[in-house]
C-alpha cells in the first residue's frame, strides 16, 4: 500500500521560512522515479489549490502567488518531495497536502489536481503578521 507522509509544517513569522517533506513508503523506486509529484494546499473555507509541481525528469511548475518564494525539489533515492518556502506571507497560511501520479511523465505532468491519485493526510502551515 502506498503511503504519503508530510512533515514540516508549523507556525512561522512573515518573512520567514519553512521546509515540507514528504516521504513515500510502498512505492515502488521505478515507479517513483517515473511519477508526477505535487504540492496542494487548502486554506480555510477556500478550495484546493495547486501550489507546484515536478515531473520526473526535474520540469516544475508554481501557481504564481508563490513564484520566486517556494522551491519544489524531489530526491527520488530518498523516495522524498520537498516544498522550500521562503518570503512566507500570512496568505500562505494553509493546509498542505503532497500528491503523486505513478506513470505520468513529462509534460503531462501539470498541477492539476484531478490527476493525481495518491495523496498524504497533510501538514498544517500557519503564517502570523
């Protein structure tokens, strides 16, 4: 059974930054090595949204609130995702979920969320003014 589990959330000041991680576990390394990876957040009240996202030959993607400030990276060794966040703004405040798509290459592998099948249970981020 594949699993996602996110780490790294938790409260910031503005400006500051913080560091996501997600770990899958079950997966298979080829198939990790060959899936479109993501990062989705949700504030309250407000639907998911796409934050960025990785295609399995290093391609990215940001929504463009988070241009310039996040980073996505993955480590496919380490079967690991990871969502640096710099510059944090209190609008960037949110629950934040890892997704993956097994089989999705290239640039098939966009952010939108209806493609992804696998998802982690989320980590909270909280940015204060």
């Amino acid at each position: 059974q594949v699993q996602l589990v996110e780490s790294g959330g938790g409260s910031a000041q503005a400006g500051g930054s913080l560091r996501l991680s997600c770990v899958a576990s079950g997966y298979d390394g080829s198939s990790y090595r060959r899936s479109c990876l993501s990062w989705f957040r949700q504030a309250p009240g407000k639907e998911r949204e796409g934050v960025a996202v990785i295609s399995n030959d290093g391609l990215t993607n940001y929504t463009e609130s988070v241009k310039g400030r996040f980073t996505i990276s993955r480590d496919n060794a380490k079967k690991s995702l990871f969502l640096q966040m710099n510059s944090l703004k209190p609008e960037d405040t949110a629950m934040y979920y890892c997704a993956a798509m097994p089989g999705l290459t290239g640039s098939t592998c966009v952010g939108n969320q209806a493609i992804f099948s696998i998802w982690g249970q989320g980590t909270q981020v909280t940015v204060s003014s």
